[in-house]
C-alpha cells in the first residue's frame, strides 16, 4: 500500500477522494455560495451564441412584451382560482429565468420580493439536482420548495418551478409563488410568533420534484396533505401554481415556434444586462454622499424590547452600498429573525415600487446595489435561528432603507418618481385558525394587511390604506365572501381611525379599524403579529412625523351579539368610542401589545386592532389650514388633536377658519420652538450616553460602535463579528420568576415555616 504520509496526492487521487466525498454528503443543507450571492451569473456560451445570433432591439422587445404578458395572464390565472386567501387578494408572483436560474422577467402585479428570492432555489436544483441520477431533470419536471433558507421570504410562502427544455436542451424556466398560509407549524396560519427553532414552523421543502410528465406526484401530494391543517388548499393550489405555469410555457413555446430558441435565450439576458446597466447609470446620477437612518422593533412578539434596525446608504461613482452592520444580533430561540436574501429582496422593492418603476420587474434592477450585513444578526441569521416572522426585520429593513434613499432622491437633478415619505410596514392584521362552522379545520390570515397607508409625497397627501410595501395591485379582499368560509365576523371592517396620524406639511395616508368576533364556532382562535404598539415603526421625512402607537384592544366576558340584537344601541363602531366609554357591562377591557401569539375566543368576545398610517412630509406648520379642517370634516382628525398640532385656529362649531390667527398662532409656536432648543453641543452632552439605559433592553449598536452589539442589557455584548447565542426567557418563565418574587417579598415563597 502507498506510503501517503510523505507523497503528495496525486491528480488521479484527489478526483477520487473528491468523488467519494460527493457521493457521500450527508446532507444538502442551504449553500452559502447560492443564498449569498444576489447578482446575475456569467453569460453563458449559449447565451453568447444567441445574442450574436438576435440582438435585433425590435425583435427583443417584442418578444419581452409576449413573454411580460404571459407572465401576467399565468399571475391573473393564480389570483381568479387560487384556494388560499394569498391568492385571491394577490400576494402572488409569477416569472420566467435563464437556464441559470435568473429571473428575467416577473409580473407586473404581485409580490416583487420574489424577484430576488427564488432564482436561489433554481440554482439550487441546477447545482444538485440536474445530474444527480436518482433526480435529474428533465421535460414535464416540476418542483416544489418553500424553505426560506433555500430562498423565500418565510415558509408560507410556496413556489412551482418547472423546466422549459426545446429539442431536449434546457432553455430557461417559469416559476410561480403564492402566500399559501398554512402550513403546519406550531400556530395556524404559518407564521408562528411562539417557534423557537426552525423545527415550530411546519414544512420545510428544500427544492425537490413534486411534478412528472407534467402531472402531480401523488405520493408526495398526500405527504404533504398530512402534514398541513388544510389538505384541500394544499391541492388545490398546487395545481393553480402548475397551470399557471404550464400557461407561460405555452406563451414560451409561441415564442420558439415564431421566432427561434435563440431570440428567447437572448431577450432573456439582454432583458437583463440592460436592466443592469441601466440601474449603475442611474445611480452614477446621485450624489456621492452618505446617509444614515434606523428604525426600531418595539418587541420579538413575545416580548417587548427595544430592537435596533441600523442603516447606512453610501453611493461612490456607480456603487451604492447597503451597510447594515450594528443591528440587532439574532435572537436564537424567537422568530422575528431574517436571511439575508429576504432582507435583499424587500430592499429591491423599493426600487422596483418606489424609485423606478418603469424598470422591468426582474432580479437585474437589484442585482448591482451591494448589502453589507454582519454574521448571525437579525437580518443576516444562521440557518439554525427561526425566521417565521421574518416580515418583522425585513419590512423595518426596508423603512430604513427607503427613507435613506429618499434623502437621495431629494437632491437628484432628475427624478423618475415623486420624493416619498415612508409606507406603513407592518402586517395589522388578524392571522386565524381552528374549526370552521362547515367542520373544517383551518389556519391562514385575513387581507387586511394589504391596507398600509401610505407616505406622504413631496406635493400631496399620502393615500389611505393603499398597498403593501411588497406587492402593488394587491386587494384587501371582500370580508363578507370571506364569512362564508370562516366562523367569525369583521363586525367594523375598513373604517378609518380617527388621529391615527402621521402629520405633516402633508400627511401620511390612513389605515382603517378592524374588530373580530367569533361566532359559530367552540374552537376557534386569533393571532396578531406586528410591531409599533410601544414605538413607531416608521419615521417621517423632512420634518414629517412618524405614525403612532397602534395596540391590540380585547372586551372579554361579553358576548356583541347578544348586544346586537337585544341592545343594539350599546354596541359602538370605533375602538376609541369602545375602549374610552366601555359600553358593555361587566366586561373586561384590556389593552395588549401587537405581538399577540394565538389564543381562542369565545362567542361574540371582541378583538380590535387599526392598521397604520405611512408617514408624513415635511413641517406642520406649513400644512395648508383648509386641509386640516378638510381632516377634520372627513372623520381623519379630532378638532382637538388638528389645533394643537397644526396651530389652526377655526370655530369649533363652524369649522370657519381664522387665517389670520392662525398665521399668529404659528408665528408663537416658531418663537417657542427657538426658545425651547438648545446649541447642538449642548444638546449632544445630555443626549449622548456611553450605554444604554439599564432598565432598558436594548438590542443593536449604541451610537456610532457599529463593532459592539449589545444583548439586552448594558453589560452584556458581543463583538459584531463573533456570533453568541442570544436566547430570550420564555414569557412564562419571566412570569413565574415575578410572582416568585412578590411571594419572596411578602415573606411567604422560601419560609420553611408555611
């Protein structure tokens, strides 16, 4: 036998310790190389053989229509037939990539964080699957994936993917994703606040073949049935997502039989190394300059806490850099925690919806911008951290990015959308589950979501209750069709809060109230999950205010419907009017954060909760007078509230405006501004601290130590770049430990005595 202490390997060797080490990996975990990585792969030698074949700017653009129209037929096909309520209201998206797996061209309506998302589990199957033996891939293929690790926002969220081949060579591939809900983890409706390890949040599908010979794999199919709440949603939409797909394959095999194989190959990446090129040109127009800006988490959803979203936007000749290093570490047994490709995927969001929207929706307009993040934090986590409620780091995420990029905006000669206020981020909604009153058992969660208010712009108001920050022409649903299906009622649904505001020169756009209670059914239940209950969650621009505080509400020991129709008079239609007058006798009112995990209700027991409002624009003392009394008439604000903010002076019973007191008013309020500040200087000696407060528990950098992370506490920290477990109490536990030491206290726990 060959001495190989003192010889080299040689070549012959080392190929076959590389093969048996391929042929025994023991798992195919996610790959750093594909979820790091956001850009588009080299070109090909076939995609050069078809550009200098098709590169006709006609030929190109017409087929990128045929192809952007197939898109949104196969998208129109998910949302008219989809079973779960994330189809109907449009939290779908569906796409055409390369043959290496780069999404090309998107849909225009939809969910555009896909966009930067599930080109990482096409990759994944090219590298692992096309030539292993007992997968492959091959024509009448599809797969099925929905593990976010592997790339996707969270596990509620399901993706089709199916291979185009032409003269058995692989061409390119079509794709669709919907926000399926239920998914069999831990709580109803897929997304978990309670998980603690990746194991509480249901189905975890690496990429893998559901589809043969275009038809589902029935054996897989009734896997994953018995692994759901809802086994008929789970088929249905399975085949809603493979006939969509097989529509924009049949739009792709239109484009073949016209026009060749070779101008789709090159649509497909022209398509995107001009979306590319064009994006760097874009931003070799800002200024050079840095920004910086955070938001702030007020909670895990289990507990409250102050979490800290760092942001800095740095833009160098045709660079722009994401740098959002210092935010919170992750938290290793809560589920608010993100991948970084989710994070990268709602930052391209804002440029697709909000900066450039005329850019065809594809991975392309995000791939050059770079995101700078450190390892295991709360927008960067390990593989071994939750990440159900991933929506809690990445919508804040995108706040702060987009309110940094505004600044930017804000000082560019040339502009390709109105200067933009921050959107709501947050998902108000009420997430449900247990047995309908058809005796079905179900889990998924309400539209209203899709309500955020908007920002306000640099000429006008923001809209109310618009669009979510991550899809456009999505719906908020219509909740009577939804009663059909469901045990409970919206008893007030989209009625706007009054003085849930974010003022400003121009204010941001409204959200509405919404008030729940089951009704036929004993095992039915309720979850929320959001953040902004403590701190708001946006900030204002230019002097525009943030939002405010929106809790979640409770009337306990009551039963409305029995108000409704013995006392109708008592029942009230806003929670200001409920939760101030407290018109129901004997009942228990409460107010709670909105991190509230699920809990069962009992008939006619009231759940109340707003959605928010985006944020305001500029001074509010240069706000028009006529719009706030305009405010003021349609139910937005309190006359109270509109007076002392916006120095207005009207008569209470007319609403006539006092122009000239008001201008007085204003002018006092401006002397009162100087009077109350303070030089800079003396200023930052009282504000800046060495530490956070100890009272305090603080997640994040402090001040500019982007290398220090603090843990919860003054006193207990990591260094950025050295990953330590960041473990949180249950609620439970704090709990007893309080009571323990009241007893203590009181002299009972611990006296051997009693």
């Amino acid at each position: 036998m060959k001495d190989m202490s003192t010889t080299a390997p040689s070549l012959e060797e080392m190929n076959l310790i590389k093969k048996f080490l391929d042929d025994t990996t023991l798992f195919l975990g996610p790959d750093p190389e594909i979820m790091q990585n956001h850009d588009l792969m080299p070109r090909t030698e076939d995609e050069n053989a078809a550009i200098a074949k098709v590169s006709d700017t006609h030929i190109v653009a017409k087929i990128r229509d045929r192809l952007q129209s197939g898109c949104d037929e196969g998208f129109e096909m998910v949302e008219q037939m989809g079973a779960a309520p994330g189809a109907k209201w449009g939290d779908v998206i569906t796409g055409v990539y390369s043959a290496s797996g780069d999404l090309a061209i998107a849909s225009a309506g939809g969910v555009l964080i896909f966009s930067a998302l599930v080109h990482h589990p096409i990759k994944f199957i090219i590298k692992n699957w096309m030539n292993d033996p007992t997968v492959g891939v091959k024509e009448g293929d599809g797969f099925i994936h929905n593990d976010s690790r592997y790339g996707n926002v969270h596990n509620t969220d399901q993706s089709m993917i199916l291979p185009i081949f032409h003269d058995g060579k692989l061409l390119c591939w079509v794709a669709s994703t919907v926000h399926e809900g239920e998914n069999g983890a831990i709580e109803p409706g897929g997304m978990p606040s309670m998980a603690e390890s990746p194991s509480d949040e249901g189905l975890k599908m690496s990429p893998f073949k559901v589809v043969e010979n275009y038809q589902i794999k029935r054996d897989i199919l009734t896997f994953l049935q018995n692994s759901v709440r809802e086994p008929k949603l789970q088929y249905e939409d399975m085949k809603v997502k493979l006939f969509a797909c097989l529509r924009i394959k049949q739009r792709i095999e239109e484009t073949l039989n016209s026009d060749g194989p070779e101008a789709l190959v090159s649509t497909l990446r022209l398509t995107m190394e001009d979306v590319r090129a064009e994006v760097k040109r874009r931003i070799s127009e800002w200024p050079d300059m840095t920004v910086r800006s955070y938001i702030i988490q007020d909670s895990t959803l289990r507990e409250n806490c102050v979490v800290k979203i760092n942001c800095k936007l740095t833009k160098t000749g045709d660079r722009l850099i994401f740098d959002f290093r210092g935010s919170s570490p992750e938290f290793t047994n809560r589920a608010t925690n993100t991948i970084v490709a989710g994070l990268k995927g709602m930052l391209a969001q804002v440029f697709l919806c909000y900066v450039w929207p005329d850019l065809p929706r594809g991975q392309a307009a995000f791939a050059p911008i770079e995101v700078i993040t450190d390892p295991h934090s709360i927008v960067n986590c390990s593989y071994d951290a939750p990440n159900s409620q991933s929506l809690m780091s990445i919508f804040t995420g995108f706040t702060a990015g987009q309110h940094a990029v505004a600044k930017f905006l804000y000082s560019c000669p040339e502009k390709f959308t109105k200067v933009h206020a921050p959107t709501f981020n947050m998902i108000n909604t009420f997430i449900w589950g247990g047995v309908s009153q058809h005796g079905e058992t179900l889990g998924n969660l309400c539209a209203d979501l899709n309500g955020m208010g908007a920002g306000a712009t640099s000429d006008r108001d923001g809209e109310h209750a618009l669009a979510p920050i991550f899809a456009t022409m999505a719906d908020i649903g219509e909740q009577e069709l939804n009663e059909e299906e469901v045990p409970f009622l919206q008893l007030v649904s989209k009625k706007m809060t009054r003085d849930a505001i974010a003022p400003g020169k121009f204010r941001g756009g409204q959200g509405y109230s919404m008030m729940v209670a089951t009704k036929d059914s004993e095992q039915w239940g309720f979850m929320t999950t959001a953040e902004g209950a403590k701190i708001p969650p946006l900030q204002g621009l230019f002097g525009g205010y943030a939002c405010g505080t929106y809790p979640l509400c409770k009337v306990k020991d009551v039963d409305v419907y029995d108000v409704l129709m013995n006392q109708p008079e008592k029942f009230r239609h806003s929670i200001e009017e409920i939760m101030n007058e407290q018109p129901f006798d004997n009942a228990k009112y409460s107010t709670h954060h909105m991190g509230m995990g699920f809990e069962i209700s009992k008939r006619g027991e009231l759940f109340m909760i707003s959605q928010g409002a985006g944020a305001g624009y500029g001074d509010l003392l240069e706000r028009d007078p006529v719009n706030v009394v305009k405010d003021i008439e349609e139910g937005l604000m309190s006359a109270e509230v509109a007076a002392r903010l916006y120095k207005v002076v009207f008569d209470p019973e007319t609403l006539a405006i006092d122009f000239e007191a008001t201008e007085q008013a204003r002018a006092e309020e401006r002397k009162a501004r100087i009077a109350r500040s303070v030089p800079y200087a003396e200023f930052i000696k009282d504000w800046n601290q060495p530490k956070p407060p100890a009272h305090l528990p603080y997640f994040g950098c402090w001040g500019d130590d982007i290398d220090t992370l603090y843990m919860g506490a003054p006193d207990i920290t990591r260094r950025a770049d050295e990953p330590r477990p960041n473990y949180m109490m249950h609620p439970k536990d704090v709990r007893i430990a309080e009571l323990e030491a009241r007893l203590t206290a009181a002299g009972v726990a611990g006296d051997e005595k009693q």
